[in-house]
C-alpha cells in the first residue's frame, strides 16, 4: 500500500517517517528529497512517501495518483501556523 506523507514544511514529516522506521526517537539531520521508506507493522506493509513542499520541488506530485492513502501531520505545539 502506498501512502503519501502530508503537512506543513517543519511539522516533523521526515523525522517522524525516519523514527517509525527505525523503531528509535532520533533528530534527523538532513532532507533527502523525494525519498520513500518501507515500514512494516504486522503484516502490513507500508510504502510512505516524502515529498518536499517547496514550489520547485512539486514537480514531484504527479505521483499522488499511484497514492492508496493520505497521511497528514501536524505540529500540535506549533500554535502560530494554526491561525
Ligand atoms: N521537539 C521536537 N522537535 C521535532 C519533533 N519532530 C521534528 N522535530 C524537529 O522539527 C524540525 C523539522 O522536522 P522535519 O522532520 O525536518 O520536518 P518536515 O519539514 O515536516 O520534514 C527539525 O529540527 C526536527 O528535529 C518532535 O517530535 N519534537
Ligand atoms: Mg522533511
């Protein structure tokens, strides 16, 4: 199943993604864009990916199509970008 990492730019996407993968709380030092990480639960196999939001970078959308599910993160201590 593919599924497609949303939210605000420094919502703690890709740390968030990386953490999951490796089962460890970790600061993530750098961006690697796109990038896509297979992470298992179960028997459940997951492919989630990362893509950046920057304008220039959203050449990259045209894969949402092949997407099976959104997910979206928010920084809920992050209350300035709510308004
Ligand atoms: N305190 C704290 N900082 C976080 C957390 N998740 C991410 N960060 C920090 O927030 C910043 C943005 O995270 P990043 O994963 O690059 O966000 P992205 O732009 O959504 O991919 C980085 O400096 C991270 O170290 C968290 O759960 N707690
Ligand atoms: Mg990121």
């Amino acid at each position: 199943m593919n599924l497609l990492l949303l939210g605000l730019d420094n919502a703690g996407k890709t740390t968030f993604l990386l953490n999951i993968k490796s089962r460890r709380v970790t600061e993530v030092a750098i961006n690697v864009y796109p990038h896509n990480e297979e992470i298992k639960i179960g028997y459940n196999c997951f492919d989630v990916f990362d893509f950046e939001g920057r304008e220039a970078e959203r050449t990259s959308w045209k894969y949402y199509p092949v997407m099976d599910g959104i997910l979206f993160l928010v920084d809920a201590a992050d209350l300035k970008r709510f308004s």
